[in-house]
C-alpha cells in the first residue's frame, strides 16, 4: 500500500486548469524562475538540456497572438479555427513556451531528447499547479507552424513541445473521465 503523503496526494487529484479560466495575476520573476528550475529537473541522459524557456508576458503574448491570427488568415482557417487558435492566449496572464532544442549526440538520440522535453513540460504544470497556480500545456498548430516558431526566434532544428499557460484560476473545473488502469496494465512474472 502507498503510505499517505501530501505530494502522492496532489498527484493522485492534480488537474489542469483550461486556458480560458486563468487571469491575472501571474507568478512574478522569481516565482517564475523558481518554476522553471522545478521543471528542469527531468531526466536528461548525458546533460545535453535539449530544452529552453521563452517566458511571453502581457505583450509579448499580444505580439504572438497577433501573429497566430495573421497565420491563421494565411492558412485559410475557418472563423472558428481561427478562434480556436488564439482564444487560449486571450486571457493567459503568462505563457512558458517550452522549446524542444535537440542537441546532436551519438549516445542520447532525439526521441530520448524529446521524451526528457515532454517531462519538463509535465514538471512545469505541476509546479505551477502545486505552487497555487492555474496552469495548462497546450500546442495546437501553433506549435508547429514555421512562421509562427520564426516569429519567436526558434532556431530550423527547435520546435514547441508546449505552450504552458499559468495564471490565477479562482475555478475547479470538474473531474474528468480517468483511464481505467487496470485495463491498460499486464502483469508478467
């Protein structure tokens, strides 16, 4: 049996906050630098940090809006898509663009390198989350548009593993259906 602790306890109940339901105000500078110093602590075989943060606030984040719109237009996206796209940036106080930056390497191949991005990702929720903090990871086409990735100065090889939105949330949102884990585990001896 797991003994009761208050870390198994947030981890067994952690839930994203959506987008739309985040406001002001956000974590502050060192709040921020304290969270991502969580979210870097993954596992990342032979040190390479195939990973970097860009932190958008306010205007920066209105700048990247303005840009996922205008890309939106210049995909032909439907109103609806187009909406889609930018209504999770509308209220976001602050967003953590997480960089998937791979590094060549002999020994760590990419998808190791891109499976230890995906952990920071997951660690920067859930220390935003255990912090008091709304947060949430989302990507969306956003995520893997050129033009968009040039817009914020990612280098050709970079890509966004997440877009991690983090603010106030005064609002639980309501439990959703969990996988049955039975189902999805087979015992062998």
């Amino acid at each position: 049996m797991i003994p009761a602790s208050p870390v198994m306890d947030f981890l067994l109940t952690r839930r994203s906050r959506p987008a739309k339901m985040l406001t002001a105000p956000a974590p502050d500078r060192d709040a921020l630098m304290r969270l991502l110093t969580v979210a870097a602590r993954v596992p990342d075989h032979g040190k390479l940090e195939p990973w970097r943060f860009i932190v958008l606030t306010p205007a920066a984040i209105a700048r990247l809006t303005e840009t996922i719109a205008a890309r939106a237009t210049e995909r032909d996206l439907p109103p609806e898509a187009r909406a889609k796209a930018v209504s999770p940036f509308a209220s976001s106080p602050v967003v953590v663009a997480v960089v998937a930056s791979p590094k060549p390497s002999a020994k760590i191949p990419e998808i190791e390198q891109t499976l230890s991005v995906g952990g920071v990702c997951l660690s920067l929720v859930n220390a935003a989350l255990a912090s008091g903090w709304g947060a949430c990871w989302l990507t969306g086409w956003p995520a893997m548009d050129r033009p968009v990735l040039d817009s914020l100065g990612l280098a050709p090889h970079e890509w966004i593993a997440g877009f991690i939105h983090i603010g106030t949330c005064s609002i639980t949102p309501p439990e959703r259906p969990r996988p049955d884990i039975a189902q999805l585990t087979e015992w062998r001896a």
